[in-house]
C-alpha cells in the first residue's frame, strides 16, 4: 500500500465533512437489544476518533462518551494470548473466515470443535480458556494489558453487563458445551463463560478504543511506552484475520468496501487501523442487517475513499 | 502499508535464495489428476517469476513453461465483466468468503442460488453467464481482454483441456443447474459452460501470469500500453476479494501467512500483487490438502518475510 | 394388527360419508404449478376408490378421470427393479427417512452420492439407472409390468408431460451430476433422466392407481392373474419403505396420523394400503405445505379412524 | 396385519432357538462407554423376554438381570406426558424422523429449537421440560407412572448413573441451552436436564421392560390391572412414533428388517411391541455402529421373520 499523500493528511477536514454528510442522510437499522443494558443507549449516538502515530487525536461528536465495546475486545484477547504462547494456539482455534451467520453452530459440527478464528464467539470462548490455562489470574492480566495498550487506567469491566448477558447467553453456553463435547475446553466451563462475558462488557469512548489498537499499526509496539504489546510478526498476522474476518458475515463487504483491518461490535462501535499510518473508532449504535454498525460501516467507506489509500 | 525499503527490492538475490531453500526441502502433496492433461505434468516443476513496475522481470526454474493456470483465469474474466457493467454483478453473485470446500453445494442452497463469491465454482459460471449476456463473441473478448492484459498474442484456450474437464465436470454441471433452479442463469446451461470450461483450460508460463496480473498492482492500467483495463476504484476492489477469497478454504491462512492479494489454480500455479510494487506468479503442481500449491503457499509466505513488507 | 370387524367394512358408506364431510369443509392449499399441465387442473377434483381383496371398487367422485400420478409410480419402479435384482439394490440407495425437504442436495452431500431412500427423487434417480443397466428395453419393460399390475393395457406414458418436466427439471439434473460426481450413476445421464421424468409422467384413474397397488396388500401376487410381482418379503418391506418414506417431510406425520404405507405425488394423488384388507386411492390437486395433497390426507386420516384398525 | 396363526404362536420354542442360533455366530460392535457404569458391562450378556396378552413371559438367557434402559424409557416420559396434555404437545416437539445422527444440532438449527420428534435427545429434553411445568413432583410422578407401566414397585432411578450422565453430557446441556435460545424451555435448565438424566437411568429386566410395554400393545389399557395408562388414539400415535423414530438413523432399517414400533437405549436394549400380540424385551450390549444393538436387532429381525407377521 502506498502511503497517504501529505495533502490528504488533513484528518480532521475530512472526519468532520463526512460526519456532517452522514447526519444529514437517514440513519437506519436497530439497536442490539438482547440485553436492557444495550436497549437503552441512544440510537442516534455518533463518535469518531482517529489516532495518528504522532498520538494525535482527530475527532468528533461523541467521541468522548463510554459504549460498550464487546466483540471489539476479542482482538485484545487474542493478543495477549498470542503474544505470550505464541503459534501453538492455531491447534485449537482457525483462521479462515466463518461464512455463516456468527452464532451458528454447523460449521463448528462440520470442523470438530475448532472454532473458525478467533473472533466468530466460539472462537474467543477457547481464547479464553487457554487465558485461564496460561495465567493465574487472567481477568487481571486481561485489563492490565488493555490499560496498558490504551495507555489509560480507566478501563473496567462492567459487572453487571456481563452478569446481563451471562443470564440470556444461552447460545454461547450451548456453543461451550458443543466444544467441550469434542474435547476442545480445558477448564471449568462456568469459569470460562465468566471471563468470556467479562471480556464482551469493557467499556470504552472513541479516544480510549482508537488508542488501545494503536500498537497493531504501530509493529505491535505501544506508542506512548514503547512497550512491545505483541512482536511485529504476530501484530501482522492479528492484522490480516481481522481483515478477513473482523465482521461478521460482512467480513469480505469490508475488505472490499473499506479495505483495512478491523473488528465491529454489537454495541455499534467499529476500530480500524492502517499500519503505519493510524488507528480509527467509529461509534453509532444502529445495525445493519449482518449485525454490524450501519452508520460506521458509511463512514469508513467514505473516510478511505476520502484519504485514496489505494490498499 | 508501508513501501518497500530500496535495500531490500534486489527481488532476483531474493528469489533465488528462496527457490534453492525450497528445492532443498522436501516437495509434498499430489498433482490434480481428475482430468488427464493435468495428471500427466511433472510434479517437480517449479518456477517463479516476478514482474515489477519498470516491466523488469526477476525469474528462476521453469519460468518459461506454459501451465494449465485454471482458476487463476477466474480473475481476468470478473476484471472484463467488472469494468464494463460495474456494481451491478453484485446483485447475482456475492464478496464473501465460502467457508466450505469449494465445491460445496449446501452454501449455495443457503443463500438461494447467489454464489458466495466470483472465484468459486458457481460464482465463476455467474460471470460466464453475464460474459454472454453482455458481449456477442464472449470468447473472442475474453480471450482478447486476456491478451491485452498479458500484452501477448501468444495466450490461447486449450480446447482439449476444455472438453476434458467438460466430460468430468459433473460438480460444475450440478451447480449450473442447482443454480439455474434459482432463477440466476440467464443463458443456455451448454453455452455457459462451455465458457466456463475454456475460461480454465488457458495456459500460461509464469512470466505471461506475471504480467497478466501487473495491471492490478498499477491501478488498474496496462504497465506496457497504458491501457485502462479496470477503473482505479475496481481494482482496488477485484485485490481485496483476492485477498478474501482468492484460496478456497484457506483465504484466511493466506492473508495471515503472505499478506497480499492473489489466485491459485489447481494447475498448481499462483499469481499474487502489491499494489504499486510488483506482481508475482510462482508455479508448482504439488497441491496440499487444501488444493493450493504447496510449494507455492511457501515460496510466497517466506518471499513476503524476506521483503519485510508490514501488511 | 388385528382384521377389520366385519360391521365395520361396508366401505362404500363411510367413503360417501366422510366425502361429502369433506366437501363440506373448506379446501385449501396451492396446486403444482411447476409444469403447466399440472396447474391447468381443476384444484377441486376429489376422487377416490377403494379396491378390496374381492376386486370390489368402492368409489366417490371424479375416480375415473386420469390424473398425473407423478411419484406414485416411483414403488411400482423400486418393485420391478428390486423382484429382478433382489437386496444388492441397498448397497446403492438407501432406506432411511429423509429428514429434510424433497429437493435438498445437503443430505446428498453428507451421505456420499447414496440417496436416503428410493422415494426421493435422487433415489428414483438411481432406481431408474439401475433398471436401465438391468434391462434392454427398460422404458418397455416398465409400462409393461404396470399395465400387469393395474390388470389394464390402458396405461400410458404421457410423452409431453415428461418433455415438459424435463425443461424444467433443473433441480433433478443437479441431483443426477452431482451423484454422478460420487461415482452412484453407471449409464448416460440423458437416458437416465429420460426414463426418470417418463416414469413421473404416468396418468391413472383412481380405479387403476388402487388397483396398481393392490399386489403389495396380496404378498405381492397381482389379485386378478395370481402371477407374482415381487415375492413376498420384498412386498413386505417395499410396504415399510412406503411408511417411513412415503411422504417427503410429511412421513412421520402420515404415519402418525394415519398408520398405513402410502405414497403420494405432487399431482395430488395418494396411494395406501392394509396388508390383506385393500388399496386405496385418493386425488384431491391441492396440496399442504409439505407438498402432499390436503384433502387426500384428511381422508386417509379420517378413514382409518373410521374403519378402526388399530394400527 | 393378519393374525398371527395359532401354530406360529409357540413363541417359547422359537424364541429359544433364536437365542442359540445367535449364540453361534460372531457377536460384534462396541460396548458403549461413554460413562464407566456402561462400560463395565459384560458385553456377551444376551436376554430375551416376551409378553403375550395373557401375561405369560416366554424368556431365556439375562431375562433376569437388570440394565440400563437409557433412550427406551423416553417412550414412558412421553407417554405420561401425552396422556394428560393431549395434541398442544406437538406445538413444542414434531414428530418427524430426524434423518441425522441422534446427537445433530444443524437440523434444530434449520427447525429453529423444535426437536424433529420426541426420542431424540433434544426432543426428550423438551418432553422433560413440559413435565416439570405440568406436575408438582415430576420425578415422584414419572417413577410411579413406570412403575403402574411395569406392575412392579421394583423400579428405580439409578441416582449415581444420571450424575455420570450429567457430568459427561455436554452435548445435551448444549442441547438445551441452544433450544432454550429458540425460547422452547421454560423451566430452570438445570431442573430439566436433572430430570432428564434421571429418567435415562432407570433400570429394567427384560422381563420388566417387556411387561412396561405391554400397555402399548393393549389400547393403552394396563394387562395387570385394566388402568388406562393412554388413550387407545393416543396410544396407536406413540407406536407410530416409535415405528419412525425409534432407532436414531436407522428407524428405515428396522421398519424394513422387523417392521414393528420399537425403541432402542445404548445400554444395548430393545423393546419392540405387536398390537393386540405381544411385547418384546431383548438386551445384549454390543451396538452396531449406528448406536443400536447388534444382536438384538438382528433378533428381533429373524423373530418377525419366523412368526410370519405380513407387516
């Protein structure tokens, strides 16, 4: 990929312009609603923070408020993971694409308990089990890492929306003991669904979620510590599953529509990041119909047409 | 993505280290031999050759040989039907990853008949079906498109490959139908694959598959003539679905092992860009279980390290 | 089961009843509309005839007027191929239920190119390549053993609806190549599927399809001539194959509902049968959701209850 | 069906010669062992009891000596349940043959959380669930709905069997959290799945479990006492069922081979019943490779063979 010409650098010209012009067209699609915490949030929340390598935030609307990240998370989970045992987590987790609908069980039938990347849920449900094998305490080494990644130390989980969602997640428990079944879970389930739902319920503003993935545009290193969050190889390769599979049943539309690596949650935010170049967080909570951010998805499309990255 | 540092674009020293390091391990997996033509090739054929932006070429081993380059073609015909009837394809075939072998029918069965992607099966014989609709000698454009991208007269369908795989393509004529049961084939099942089974049988040697593809790394236009083969924006979009979907189950390992755009063909060859550097084809039958060239998959994963690009 | 009392088997009364009951209620549902001659025809026919061990017809209604039997004649193909062949037929279709709805090509996939059972159309589909590998004459050899069971020269093929299915049987032709991908067709597909959509196209009265039916309630001894058409345990089990698969997704249900072996077909008739008591047929065009005819099963359903047989 | 014919009805004498032919030959397949408690078992145990409508037992070999009954006694759940809800059951659960391996979740994805019928696991997990609403003390009430079954007090739950069950069924708990994600569970999960290991517990000697079926064969009327366990209607249903769907993938092979309702449990028993005649109880623990017993089945094939029963 070429880099962006210094005459299009001008981020914040081109964020506010395509703010605006999204404002004005009508915004559609639902709000995830499967748990009250979500349901509640207004519909018509838009935030956007672009981070550049010199820890430059862009930004505006409502960049600065809190939402709930979930899937978003799971990239962070799988670094922290990989980071630390390195290529032998590929035995039990894939990398391909999923091509059903994320929650569907088929495919994990068809594949014998390995789920197809890490991203899809029962995928970072196993992350999630070998955190437990690999740490003593993993829900603390799970928010010390990303504190460190956003560089912040007022990140949390939020207890009671992952309590929320433990109580209606009964696919996600149907997925774990399907997994368990061919052997592919090695610790206490209830253990391991709990550091799952913990992970889905951090809680982040734009600037706080442009930051955290900065390090994987940046050769894995934090770029206010110099911390190596995740050896540049590895930061690679986190980079190219979410370019195939950071969305869904979507995962292609992005790839051909934005172009850059990136992971959306159902709480309507959406990070993305161009190695060497920057980390950007779109929030706007209503969906389209393959779950992900309507609005978000808009906007990137825009911004990289905008910026002529040509990929 | 960053470029390429300068002292590390010596692409012959490169190749040639890496082609001698592969001939010393050892070469595995069997040839495709569902048709005769392709069962008879010798598996130790292995040659590779690198095209770059000053139409230089870096090449080694059998880099003059033509080869069956099979669903590699797959590309050149989408380019041909992309530029000229633009985003309306979309309606009748799909971007997304298969995630399933690809020749598996219960993905077509799901989404009504629309196939998951133009490079698979079914979606390949979409655009065949489109190629007719569109052109009065659909043969003669594609095969005239082929040659102005490749800048050579001397690219030709093998009719006998053709009607080989014709006589076998049992799979392709159960889609064809399967699909058409659908409502989305719009010509005679006979024509379509006839098309369809000439668009696989060209031949080419890796220094024509180089060049064939060289316009995708340039924008879209022909590096020797100037030509616009593709409009800028299509380019773009053709690479991220080979980025996606361009290696049947194993898109995802692709884009996590080597990073970049490209196509394999059961022939054993496969032909990869990056954007605004080079264009690469590397030919060897050997196929791993996956049905992509397994000292191919290799050459590609260990040249991309060497050249150290990021993404 | 034990036999039907004696002042319970004035057939022709509780036939007359429950038919002029059901004229009474509303009927509902669609006619196959696929081919044209099928949805030219009257939805409000309703036929029946009963025919009793004696040769005594008990009947009501439009019973003398042909209709197109469609997969009725699929027994009477499986019962001439499986007298000649005996249970090596097994070894290349089935005898389990579907479980899933009539065209489906997943379960296909799953079972390696062996149809579930010979009622589905892919199973009929290799009954009619194995009669065309028994027989010289096949297409003969079928009408002719027809007309032997239905006692009656008056039995044909209808050569424009089979030309018409045929130009429209997509889905068929996708079954057959795609068994034939598996290795499970021997002979030309044109010649298979031509016996195939022949075999469907057979016209009946209800007089002849309950008569056509009679040899499996008789040990498989054809009541008028005595000549044996299949020998008895081979009678036997066609009848169990007919109750566990004689209704696409409907099986269980008619089962269920009804508890006798039966097949139907998409012209709206259905057969059934009680060993050593009679054959049964019924014609009523509309048909439910599961592709059987409405009023046929609501007679066949009240008619037993009627006549209390246990099971 | 005819009547059995009084010279056929020394069932002592055919029984026993059964017994010692079978004896004979090799007995093969694999002792299910998913929990130790069945893996203990002596795999050549081999008993046989049959109970005429006299009561009278004809009986030899492990007649005596109780086992496992597993998925058999999913008939009796059913039964107790059907009896007092009536037809609104089939809202929750079909009755449908499954057309999968009995453990499949992909056909109740395709179902949206209504179990094809009510013998596979998923189905019996949703009969469990209806009980607990509609009985104060479900297991008190199923135990002694057994027990009248059996006229005997000697029915037990064995409570260290269902705790082996429960801490190896991962595939069930997925079960029913994944139908509970489909809203069809309406109860605490963990309160259905205790009562549904429980009644999978239950143990029974052949001659027990053959006078539990008796009803069956009876017009739903207890032999012992003249209680009506089932509706004479609803009891021809439950045979229906059983004739469908009571052999996991294999209920076309047993139609076909026996053509009796039956029901088969992995701890190697079979019951299968003849309305009117008899109900029959044989074990040996071996199971074929679709989940049922070896020699019982082909028992039960040859007893059917050798009574003469048409259907």
């Amino acid at each position: 990929m070429v880099p962006l010409r210094s005459e299009m650098t001008n981020y914040q010209d081109i964020i506010e312009e395509l703010y605006h012009k999204l404002l004005e067209r009508k915004n559609v699609g639902e709000v995830a609603d499967y748990i009250p915490k979500l349901g509640k949030v207004d519909p018509e929340k838009f935030g956007i923070c672009l981070t550049d390598m010199d820890n430059i935030h862009y930004s505006i609307g409502d960049y600065d408020e809190k939402f709930s990240i979930q899937s978003i998370a799971k990239v962070l989970s799988l670094c922290l993971l990989y980071n630390k045992k390195g290529e032998e987590i590929w035995q039990r987790v894939d990398v391909e694409p999923s091509g059903t609908p994320f929650n569907s069980l088929v495919q994990l039938e068809a594949d014998k308990g390995i789920p197809r990347n890490p991203f899809i849920n029962p995928g970072a449900i196993v992350i999630c089990d070998m955190l437990i094998s690999e740490f003593e305490n993993p829900k603390k080494e799970l928010r010390d890492y990303i504190r460190r990644a956003t560089n912040s130390k007022n990140i949390h989980f939020n207890e009671s929306t992952a309590a929320s969602e433990r109580s209606n997640g009964f696919m996600n428990i149907a997925s774990i003991n399907f997994i368990r079944s061919f052997g592919n879970i090695q610790n206490k389930l209830d253990e391991v669904l709990d550091l799952y739902f913990l992970l889905c319920s951090i809680e982040m503003t734009c600037i706080e979620a442009s930051q955290a993935f900065l390090f994987l545009a940046n050769e894995g290193k934090c770029n206010h510590t110099g911390d190596t969050l995740i050896i540049k190889s590895r930061a690679k390769r986190v980079n190219a599953i979410m370019l195939t599979c950071g969305f869904y049943d979507e995962a292609g539309e992005f790839a051909f529509r934005v172009g850059l690596p990136g992971k959306s949650g159902v709480g309507g935010g959406i990070v993305s990041i161009l190695p060497g170049e920057f980390s950007i967080a779109v929030w706007s909570p209503r969906l389209n119909s393959k779950g992900n951010s309507h609005r978000g998805m808009k906007f990137l499309e825009e911004f990289t047409s905008a910026t002529s990255s040509i990929f």
